[in-house]
C-alpha cells in the first residue's frame, strides 16, 4: 500500500542553524501539507502546497519557513535559523485532491530537536 | 478565531463500556475528520464525514456529524484495550486548511 515517508525519523540541531526536513508523498497526489505537533500538544497546520506554490499558510509559517518541491517526488520544509520553541513532531502530508473528498494521508514525522 | 474543541480530553474506562467524544467547531465546515494516533506515532484516518447527518461506522467506533449543530460525535462501543491512543478530530474550514482539536486521551482499562 503506498504510503508518505520522510527523512530523518530524528534530526537533533543547535539553535540558529538551518533544517531541512524531507517528505516523499504518494506518488499519485498532488497536495502536500506540512504539520506540527509540540510534544503532548495538538496538531497544528503549517502550510499547504499544490501546483508548486504555497496554497495556504497559517500564522506559524513565518518568514523562517519555506517549502519546496525540488525534484517530481520530494516535499521539502526548510527552516532557516531554527529556535528552541521549533522543537517539535512535524507531519507531511499527502492528498489526491484538495476538494471536497479530500483525505490527507499522513507521514511517520520527523522529531526535531533544537538544542 | 477558529476554535475546535474536544471533550473529553482524558479518558479513562473500562474495557466492555461505551463513551462517546464530542467535537465542536466554530466555523462552517461541511466536512469533519476524525484520526488516532499512538504515542509516538503518525496519524492514521478513521473517517470522513462529509454531510449533515452522516453516520460512518467501523468495528467498535461510530462517528456522526450535525453541521447545523457544529457537532461531531465518535462513539465507542464495549471498548476493548486496543482502542486506547489520542483521538483527534479536525475540520477544514477551506479546501487546503486543517485545524485539529486539542485530542482525547483514551485508555481503556481491563
């Protein structure tokens, strides 16, 4: 059954430096989210993206956020000086559609750890 | 503000009891999603609710949806201890949005 990988499973990073977190979403979809969850908290939408350009972004998606979708199969987030409060689960996303029959599917996630 | 919120967030029963979950939402949403997720796991789909009334069941959960009431219910039949993780619900108040419930912490206790 296809399903969305990424890579790291765990990515450990001192404060200020950049991340890249990689996604790899099934290869039929066309809309890839990205989301995050802070430990024990609930899962928050960070930003959306189909026809390589962003579609939505919520106020945490700020200027030290970008995505990209770099080659046919990879779904990148990059954060660009990374702070302590960064630290969290981030979950890719996949979907066929972004209409009304929409369901996302979801990746493992990637920890990040910000030291 | 968009605001999803679920009750209860800690649950504790015992395994052979029913319970259900509320959502509400704030915003018009004609469609509603409910996930679970294990610790330290990925999110995994149980339903989509699509219209007013919708009704899904699978096994020992049920999930219904009243638009007009901005309430979605996820009911647990004779809850076995496999059904212990974090239920989520979410809405998506436009085409490419998601906003999750703070989850409900479910244990099922022997």
């Amino acid at each position: 059954e296809p399903e969305v990988t990424q890579t790291p499973s765990h990515q450990v990073t001192q404060m200020g430096q950049e991340v890249i977190l990689r996604c790899v979403p099934i290869s039929n979809h066309l809309y890839f989210y990205w989301y995050r969850q802070i430990l024990g908290q609930k899962v928050e939408f960070l930003v959306s993206f189909y026809n390589n350009e962003i579609s939505e972004k919520s106020e945490i998606f700020d200027d030290q956020f970008s995505v990209e979708r770099p080659d046919g199969s990879n779904f990148t987030l990059k954060i660009r000086s990374t702070k302590l409060e960064d630290s969290a689960m981030y979950f890719c996303a996949s979907s066929e559609r972004g209409a009304q029959y929409n369901e996302q599917f979801f990746g493992p996630g990637t920890r990040l750890t910000v030291l | 503000e968009l605001k999803v919120e679920q009750n209860p967030l800690f649950l504790s029963m015992q395994e052979g009891k029913n319970y259900t979950i509320y959502c509400n939402y704030s915003t018009t949403s004609d469609r509603l999603y409910w996930y679970r997720q294990d610790p330290g796991k990925s999110l995994e789909s149980l339903f989509v609710l699509l219209s007013n009334g919708a009704v899904k069941q699978e096994g020992r959960l049920m999930a219904s949806l009243d638009t007009k009431a901005r309430l979605s219910t996820l009911h647990i039949t004779a809850a076995v201890h496999d059904l212990s993780a974090t239920y989520f619900c979410a809405v998506r108040p436009t085409n490419n949005d998601m906003r999750f419930g703070a989850g409900t912490r479910l244990t099922v206790k022997p």
